[in-house]
C-alpha cells in the first residue's frame, strides 16, 4: 500500500484525514507496525478503490509467514502433531 499512495503522489497526512484516522495509525499500518483488519481494508478500499478482499489476503499471508519464522510456535506445532498422531 505505501507503494501506491507514493505511485499516486498521494500525502499520508491527507490520506488519514480523508479516511478519517489518525496519521500515525496510517503510517504504523503502511510500516508493519499494525496489521490489516477487515474495517481498515474497507476504508482503503473506499479511498483508493484498492479491493478489501485483496489487502486481507496480503495480510493472511504475512501472518502465516510471520508464524512459520516462529521457531517456538512451530516447536508447539510438532507438539501438536506428534500428539495427534498417537490419537
């Protein structure tokens, strides 16, 4: 998302206030730092008819990248699934 709003010359600090949220809670979720909900996909879409669906699907997928380069959940996975097998 960062990409297209700097594609579209588009300022954060006006993006924020047409979407009516605060600059730092854009600039977190352009930056990582705060994950895509549903009701903020929503609002891009509104803003920049970027599909809502879309921008859950990139969020899905970083989530389960961020899972798998867990080294302690995945440990808790092969847990899981060594008990699961002796069912």
């Amino acid at each position: 998302m960062k990409d297209e709003i700097e594609y579209r010359k588009i300022s954060q600090r006006k993006l924020a206030e047409g979407m009516g949220i605060s600059y730092k809670v854009l600039n977190d979720l352009l930056n990582g730092r705060r994950t895509f909900t549903l009701t903020t996909a929503m609002m891009f879409e509104a803003a920049l008819d970027v599909p809502a669906d879309s921008l859950m699907n990139l969020q899905l997928k970083y989530n389960m990248y961020q899972a798998q380069h867990d080294k302690s959940f995945m440990e808790k996975l092969s847990e899981i699934r060594k008990y699961a097998a002796m069912l």
